[in-house]
C-alpha cells in the first residue's frame, strides 16, 4: 500500500454519518463514547464475579493456589502479554492515523492488531492443549503429575478458574478479531476520517480493556507459585 | 370525561401520518430502530410471557387448594419455578423500562429517539432469544432449581432442564444492560435545550437509576449462571464442595444481583406513579427533588443489601448484622416517596380515573410490601420467617401490588398516547378495583400462613391450612379474570376506541404536547424546555372543566 497523504475532507462530510436523531456529529460522538465507557463498566463487573471467586479461594486455600500455579507455563504466557501488549500500541496507532486521516497507516496498524490478537488466541490454543494432554482439566480426569496429594482437591478451583477466566477473555479476543476484521474492510473503502473515526475509537477501547482484563489474569494465575511466602 | 371526545366514525376515520400507520408490513416491524415501534413489541413480548408464567401461577394455586396436592410434588416444583424464572426475568425487569420507559423516555426529554436505536432493537431480539429458550424448557419439562438456581442443587443434582433455563436467562440479561445502557447515555446525551437534569420527569428519573442498576448487577449474575452452566457440563466446579468450593459464593454473587434486580422491578413502577398521580392531583410533585433524589439512594443503597437473603444460610452473625442495619435504610428513600405521593395530593385537585386508582392501589399494596419487609430485614423476626409464606406475600405485594399494579397505572396513563384512543373509562375503573380486591384475597391469607410457619415451595402442607389457602387460591383466580379485562377493552380501544386528542387529561410534559400516536421523529423540530416539570397552574385546571 503506497503511503500516501490523503486530502482532509471537508467538515460536512463528518455529517453524513450523524444519524438522524443527533443534533450533530459532535453530540453523536459523545454518545458514542459514553456508550463504550458504560458497556465496559459492565464488562468489568462482569469479569468482577469470577475475580471476586478467585480472591475468595485464594484467600481459603493459598498454599494450593501457589503450589497448583505452577503448573502454568510463564514463559509462555509471559511472551503472550507481550503480544498483548504490542497489539494495544498498534491499535492506539490505528486510532492516531483515523484522526489524521492516514489511510495507508490505519490499514497497515489494523492488520498488525489483529496478526497480535490472532497469535495470542493460537498461542492460548496450544496452551489449553498441552492442559488436556497433562490432565489437567478439573473434573474426572484431573490428575496432575507431582502435585502433592493435600492439593489434589483445591487445585481443581484453580483450574476451573484459569479455564473459566481465561476462556472468557479468550472469547472477548475472538469477538474482538471480527471487530477489528469489520474495521480493516471499512477502513480499506476508506471510510473513516479526520470528522469521522468514532468506530475505531470505540473499538480500540474494547481492545485496551480486553488487554487489561489480561494484564490482571496473568499475574494472578501465571505468577503466584513462583513467590514464596 | 370520555363524552367529550369525538365519538362519531367519520371522525376517527381520517388518522395522521405517525409511527404506527407510516408502514406496513412484518418487516416494517421487525426491522424498525424506532423506539416507539420496539416498545409495542415489547409490550406484546412481555404480554404473552406473562401469560405463560400466570398459567403457572394458576396452577400452583389449583394444586394447593387441597392438602397432599394434586400433581406430583416434582410437577409442583417444576410450577413455581417456571412461574419465577418467567415472571422475574421475563416479564418484571423488562415491563416498564421497555415498554413505557422505552416509549416515553426520549419524548419525555425532547429527543427524537434513544442514543442507540440498532441496540435498542438488538435488546429486543437478544429478548426474544432468550423467551425462546425459556418456552423451549416450558414444553421440555421445566426446571426444578427454583428461580434463584442455588448451588449445589443446580450444579449437580437437578434432573431438569437448568442449562437451557439458564442460557435464556443469560441472553435475556443481556437485553436488560442493553436497555439500562441505552437509557444512560440518552438521558446524558440527547436532553434538548433547555431540559436541565432538574427539570427531568419523575419518570425519567426512576428509569435512569434502574439503568444504573441494570449495567452494574446484570452482569454479575451473568456470570454466575455461566459458571453454574460450566459446573454442570463439567462435573466440578468453584461451588462444588467435593473439591473445597463454596455454595455460598453462588448465593452471594447471585444476590449481589438478585436484590438490586429487586429495585430493577419496582423503581420504574415508583416513576409511573410520580406521574400519574402528579397529573390528577394537578400539583407539582411535593418535593420533586427529594422523590428524584430517592430514586438515586435506593439505586445506590441497593448493592450493599444482598445479605439479608442469606441471614440463615451460612453467612456470619456480624456479616449479618451488617447486612440487617443497611437493608433498614432502604427503608428511608422509598419512606420519602410514599410520603412525598400522599403530600402532592393533599390539598390537590384529585380525580379519580383509572390511572389514579392504580396509583392509589400502588400506594397502599406497595407501603404494606415496604412495611413487610422491615420484618425480614430484622434479623430476630426473619429467622423464623425466612422461606415461609411471609416471604412470598412479601416481595407479592411489592411484585405485583407495586410493579405490576404500576405497570396497568402507566399503560392506562399513556395509552390514548401510544394509540392515540381511548378505552373504556366504566371497565379500567372496574377491571382497576377487581385486581385490587383479587390481589389482597390472593396474597393476605398468605401472611397469616407464613406467620403460622406454611414453609414456600412446600408441595403438601397440613389440613388446617387449607381454609387460608383455598382463599388464597380463591383470590387468585380473580385476580387472573380481571387482569383479562384490561387486555380486552385495551386492544377493542385501540380499534374501535373514539380518538383521544392529545392531550387527554390536561397532564403536563412533552408527550402530552405532540400528536397522538406520535410522529416516527416524536417532534418536528428539537423543542427548547422553558419551565420545570409539572408546571401545573390554573391555566391547566381551566382546559380541564372545559
């Protein structure tokens, strides 16, 4: 895609995307971003229940959260936040260039968001595979090798948790690839603008806070066995 | 004052262009992001549910007119949970918010449609996925958990069909942060000129703070039913007492939701009521700030009450008696409205339409559920009162003598708006006192059976309960005839009904100053609000004798 610096359209032209009911673009704008900041209110007190159920076991049973947490591969999810990580920087650039009206730049930012949040699901799917393969899995078939017999019980807990709370953020990741698939056509038909970027905005939020929902998973499922307290 | 409107044919012949006759067609309906158009699906939506979970109600009443019963106790169980699940989740959070709130909110602030009108649309349907899941288990077999699905018996040893059941709850909740969602921002965002917070109805006011509640709890029980689903697929879980969970903790994050939810289903009916009777008694409401501040407080207040579901399953004595002071100050802002209803009367003209004596009904069930419920909030009275019949004429009295009764007030208010014809003034006053009687009949004896220690959900009970319950069940079955009339003369009007005008009770507001029904846009051009709400002066009363 050949760089190239776009004409800034015309104010008028935010105007066409102002739906009836709005006065105008900029009370449509300030809908919109309510909006995300209130569905993602609700997206932490979702995610709230499982992690006041973490903080409750945990507080029950921390030498079998700290033993059963080491059955998690950090390196692994280390490297994982780290694409997690990278993805939020290229979806914040994504943002900047639909301000700016750089089309070729939003369109390369988009692309790489989503290669980022696409090798984290198939990293995350090699993960909850290699889970199955040791027994992992809480339930009937749950035998880990070299836990010790006291924490046999307690560590499904942990398990149930790390499956429910990470497959959770996993299907916000995957609702979040097909958001991100519907920004990249939009942006390629060249859509969006200095007067009218609000879905990649919007969007973008729903990715940081689904980044951030991890950044609190990983230490707290990934990290606790290895401290000892 | 029904003879004055115009009653001839030719006159009801010729209608404006509004949003009911501006298309045809199922698709028009299906399709639509107007929020007047979404609100009568839901209103037909919440009709038909609320039939289903009556049937249920009707037969748990048949069934315990006698003492052993007369289905089995298993079909017994399947009853009253069925009638929970659909009545709570089906049909009271969603009554007033998405049929009136949904209708009359934007109007009320002088917006043209709510902030998000596709998601609006999406609340529907995420609504009706959820009903189809709910009627799927209805024609299974039915659920057996009880409507509060408490762990473990909903995890592991229920035969019923509690994956579904909460699958449909799920979706459904979903359309309630929707709606709660859509509320928010549009209050925030889309007032007209003009229309400061201070100058919001009542009624906007309640449904904001529902909204509030709706974004914050709803989630919370999502989640819990999701771990729930996953405990049951997989065998183990966080509730599983096998492996050291907690069934407790389901009671908790359930009841962290379930009792805001509680205040979900009663402020929009305290909204209602603010304008109904702000209207017929022709006054401004006696301290409109403090009944707009109320419906905050109890918003507020009602996330940090959960507890008093679970003063004897478990939870500490300190816990609880945490949990017993701050369920007492709920007590205060909902003290503030009753007494702020009654003030606004006094020394106001009062008439008496059939909105009114839905408002009066409200009043005097809903001050007998509130008072009730300062016996159960204590924790000494409450351990013996708790899970008995007490419990269940309770939260009645607030359910249906207060929402539901609310519900009827609103739908007779704003109906010659939303239809743009009147009904029959003679059968609302008789349909409005008939519920009234079949409601006390139905719920008082109860009462006395929960003092006397008749356990809920109980299929079988001792003989000499039976007098109370046959007038319980008695009552009941007048309750359910009346609640067919409205329905009847509600639909016959908006046939054949003599056109209303608009504005047919001289009330004060925005919907009463645009046409009747209203235009697909509410309003021609953005209205600039000049004065408070409920301006009520003399010019008013002057319309009204003439």
């Amino acid at each position: 895609m050949p760089e190239t610096i776009e004409q800034v359209p015309h104010e008028a032209e935010a105007d066409l995307h102002v739906r009836h009911h709005f006065a105008n673009a900029e009370q449509q704008m300030e809908a919109s971003t309510l909006g995300m900041w209130t569905f993602l209110i609700t997206e932490v007190l979702f995610f709230g229940g499982m992690f006041a159920g973490y903080a409750v076991y945990r507080e029950m049973y921390p030498a079998a959260f700290a033993a059963t947490s080491e059955f998690m591969n950090v390196e692994i999810g280390a490297a994982n936040t780290a694409v997690l990580i990278c993805s939020s920087l290229t979806m914040a650039m994504a943002v900047r260039a639909a301000q700016l009206s750089k089309r070729g730049d939003l369109i390369k930012y988009l692309i790489g968001t989503l290669i980022f949040g696409i090798t984290f699901l198939v990293v995350k799917a090699f993960e909850y595979h290699a889970k199955y393969v040791e027994h992992l899995i809480p339930g009937p078939n749950f035998h880990p090798e070299h836990l010790a017999p006291q924490f046999m019980h307690n560590a499904q807990i942990l398990f149930f948790l790390y499956f429910c709370m990470t497959g959770m953020h996993a299907v916000h990741m995957v609702a979040g690839v097909g958001l991100l698939t519907f920004l990249l056509i939009q942006a390629y038909r060249n859509v969006f603008h200095a007067h009218y970027f609000a879905p990649v905005e919007m969007i973008g939020l729903y990715w940081h806070f689904v980044d951030i929902v991890w950044i609190f998973l990983f230490p707290l499922l990934y990290l606790i066995g290895h401290w000892h307290w | 004052m029904a003879t004055t409107y115009p009653t001839t044919p030719e006159a009801a012949a010729e209608e404006p262009v509004n949003y009911l006759n501006v298309e045809h067609g199922w698709k028009s309906w299906l399709f639509t992001t107007d929020h007047k158009r979404i609100a009568m699906l839901y209103v037909f939506s919440i009709t038909a549910m609320f039939m289903i979970g009556g049937t249920f109600a009707m037969l748990m009443r048949l069934h315990l007119t006698r003492p052993e019963g007369i289905f089995a106790p298993e079909t017994y169980n399947r009853f009253f949970t069925m009638h929970g699940v659909i009545m709570v989740f089906f049909f009271l959070v969603p009554s007033i918010p998405a049929t009136l709130g949904n209708f009359f909110l934007p109007i009320m602030i002088g917006a043209k449609d709510l902030a998000f009108p596709r998601v609006n649309l999406l609340s529907w349907y995420l609504y009706i996925f959820g009903a189809i899941f709910a009627i799927y288990v209805v024609a299974a077999g039915g659920v057996d958990t009880g409507w509060t699905f408490y762990a473990p018996y909903s995890t592991t040893y229920s035969n019923s069909y509690v994956l579904s059941a909460a699958v449909g709850v799920f979706v459904a909740g979903f359309s309630s942060i929707t709606t709660g969602l859509n509320f928010i921002v549009t209050v925030h965002k889309m007032r007209a000129p003009g229309m400061t917070w201070m100058r919001l109805p009542l009624f906007v006011w309640a449904n904001y703070a529902t909204g509030l509640i709706q974004i914050l709890g709803t989630p919370v029980v999502a989640i819990a039913l999701v771990l729930v689903a996953v405990e049951r697929v997989m065998h183990v879980g966080i509730f599983d007492p096998n492996v050291g969970g907690d069934p407790i903790l389901f009671q908790h994050i359930f009841w962290f939701y379930s009792h805001p939810a509680v205040y979900i289903m009663i402020l929009p009916g305290m909204g209602v009521i603010s304008e109904v009777i702000a209207c017929f008694a022709r006054k401004r409401p006696f301290g409109y700030e403090f009944i707009a501040a109320s419906s905050m407080g109890i918003a507020i207040l009602s996330f940090v009450v959960w507890g008093h579901h679970m003063f004897i399953t478990g939870q500490s004595v300190y816990t609880g008696i945490v949990f017993s002071f701050l369920s007492f100050f709920v007590a205060v802002p909902s003290a503030i409205k009753v007494f702020n209803w009654t003030a606004t009367m006094y020394r106001g003209s009062v008439t008496f339409e059939s909105p009114m004596l839905y408002a009066f009904g409200f009043i005097g069930l809903f001050t007998i559920g509130g008072l009730t419920g300062l016996f159960l909030s204590t924790m000494a009275t409450d351990v013996p009162l708790h899970g008995t019949y007490f419990v269940v004429a309770h939260f009645h009295f607030v359910m249906v003598g207060g929402m539901l009764v609310a519900f009827l007030s609103g739908i007779h208010f704003w109906w010659p708006k939303m239809t743009g014809r009147m009904y029959s003034e003679a059968w609302a006053r008789f349909a409005a006192l008939m519920i009234f009687a079949g409601f006390n009949l139905t719920f008082l004896p109860q009462f006395v059976l929960g003092y006397l220690g008749m356990p809920r959900r109980y299929a079988a009970y001792p003989p000499e309960f039976q007098v109370l319950n046959v007038l319980s069940t008695a009552g009941a079955s007048i309750l359910g005839i009346s609640l067919v009339i409205p329905l009847i003369y509600l639909t016959y009007a908006w046939k054949y009904g003599p056109k209303a005008g608009n504005n047919p009770w001289g009330a004060k507001g925005l919907e009463w100053e645009i046409q009747s029904p209203p235009t697909t846009f509410n309003f021609d051009d953005t209205p600039t609000v000049t004065e408070e709400a409920y301006n009520y002066g003399e010019e008013v009363e002057e319309q009204r004798v003439a």
